[in-house]
C-alpha cells in the first residue's frame, strides 16, 4: 500500500473512531433503539386487538392486501 492511500486510511479512520464517540452518535442509537422498542409494542398490541399478527398487519395496512 503507497503512502497516500495509508494516510486517506488513517484519516479514514480516526474519523470514524471520533465520530463514534461522539454523543451525537450516542444519542441518535438510544432514540433508534427506544423507537424499534416502541415499534415491536406497538405490533403487539395491535394484535392482541385485533387478532392479526405482524406480518398480516404489514400485508394490509401497507400493501391493502386482505
């Protein structure tokens, strides 16, 4: 590997090693987990309402497949 490509690695990767500390990032992956969480409840509610399960939910809400 040449010089230049080793350094555009390194910046490459202290980048992304900064980047992932960072609390942004942090906080971004606590709101993506507690929103799949509140997705999955949410899921399973309805079909303890209605008696369809997930995948019957998906297929007719999103797709209006009976």
């Amino acid at each position: 590997m040449n010089s230049v490509s080793r350094s555009q690695e390194d910046w490459f990767q202290n980048g992304s090693s900064e980047q992932s500390k960072s609390g942004r990032f942090v906080a971004a992956e606590l709101l993506n987990g507690r929103l799949a969480m509140l997705g999955i409840v949410i899921g399973v509610l309805t079909e303890a309402l209605t008696g369809h399960g997930i995948l019957s939910q998906i297929m007719f809400g999103v797709l209006g497949i009976n």
